[in-house]
C-alpha cells in the first residue's frame, strides 16, 4: 500500500472528518463563551465588587516598591504576579460556568432518544431439539 493510498483511507475515516468538525465548531463556540464572559459576566462582576482588580497584585522580588505592575516591569524587577493569577482563574471559572449554562441550554432543545425495547427471540431450533432430548433422557 503506498503512503497517498494509506493517506487517503486515513483522512477518509470518519473519526478524522469528526475530529475536524468539532475542531472547527469548538473554536467558533469558544468565541461565543468568550463573549459571554467577557461582555456580560464580567461586567456584572466587577460591578458586584465595586470595580475591584487584582492585576495589580503581585510581589517585587528585588525588596523594592513600586506603584503598579506597569512601574515593576519598567524597572525590569522580577515579580511574583499572583494577582494576574487570581485573574486568570476567575475569567476560567466565569467560562466554566457560562459552558455550563450555554450546555445545559443547549440540552434542552435536543430531542430525547427513544429507547428501543430489545425483544427476546427465544431458543433456536437446535436449543429446543437439546432441550427435548435433556428432559426425555431426565424422564427415563
């Protein structure tokens, strides 16, 4: 089998072409979610907290102060950021939440599955001539 042969039945499985969909449809919906986090939620919570922002939280390593991150980083000093952290899990538990929600809305919409009720098909010919001659060799 060449390689474009072994390359065309490798792109050509379903679970390839799958993968690619949800590539692409997962990047399209992270848009959506990052909006909704951005422009709706943390808006609301910025609000809740009266504008209060860690960015500017952090720990010169050099023993100095300074007056922002932007002055610390203008100094060249090494920095423990703890508060672009403290951000950072904020904004993924706000996208944590709003997948949740945009999921289970989304649910609710998708039809349920029908369940299919499996029907015994009982014993084959062969079975019920074994069972036949078991119950007259037991009736002997």
């Amino acid at each position: 089998m060449g390689f474009v042969s072994e390359f065309k039945e490798f792109i050509s499985k379903g679970n390839v072409l799958d993968l690619a969909v949800g590539v692409i449809i997962g990047a399209s919906f992270g848009g959506i979610v990052k909006s909704l986090t951005d422009d709706i939620l943390m808006p609301v919570l910025t609000l809740l907290t009266g504008g209060l922002d860690f960015k500017d939280w952090f720990i010169a390593l050099d023993g100095n102060s300074y007056k922002d991150l932007a002055a610390a980083k203008a100094a060249s000093a090494s920095t423990l950021n703890y508060g672009l952290f403290l951000n950072a899990v904020i904004a993924f538990l706000l996208m944590a939440f709003a997948i949740f929600w945009l999921v289970k809305l989304a649910n609710r919409f998708k039809k349920p599955q029908e369940v299919v009720a499996v029907n015994d098909p009982g014993p084959t010919k062969e079975q019920v001539l074994l069972m036949e001659i078991r119950d007259a060799l037991r009736a002997r």
